[in-house]
C-alpha cells in the first residue's frame, strides 16, 4: 500500500491563510448589511474590499504554484520534455 501524497509546504501554508480570511469576509460581509450610512460603514466596505482583494492574490498565488510545481513534478518524471 502507498502512502497517500502530501500537499507541499507552500500549498499548506496558502490554504491556512485563505480559509480563515474566508470567514472573515463572511462575517463582515453579514455585519456590514445592517449598518446604517456613515463613516463605520464606509470603513467596513473598504476593509472587506482590501481583504477581498488580498484573497484573491492567494489564491493567484495558490493556482500558479500549483501549475509550477505539477509542471516541474511532470517534467521530473519525464512525461514532458524541455524546452
């Protein structure tokens, strides 16, 4: 029986740091509909837009590792060739 493979390091590491800021746009998300118009709002739209946008660059961060590293395993294993 094989040993079931491991998710590297970096892809670990991505994966810890968007799921809980998942939640947190979530959370903020769900309190932000019920606040009145003014500053608190304001400042509560602007941080779930600056979070949002950083998740969105794990996650560009997650996919490219992902492509770099299944295409280097491939290359390793010799199923493509070098350029």
């Amino acid at each position: 029986m094989s040993v079931p493979a491991r998710y590297d390091r970096v892809s670990r590491v991505l994966q810890w740091l968007s799921a809980p800021l998942v939640l947190v746009l979530l959370v903020i998300g769900w309190l932000m509909v019920d606040m009145p118009l003014g500053i608190m709002r304001f400042d509560t739209v602007n941080l779930h837009k600056s979070l949002g946008v950083l998740l969105l660059l794990f996650t560009l961060m997650r996919l490219l590792h992902r492509w770099l590293s299944r295409g280097l395993c491939l290359l390793l294993a010799g199923h493509i060739s070098a350029v």
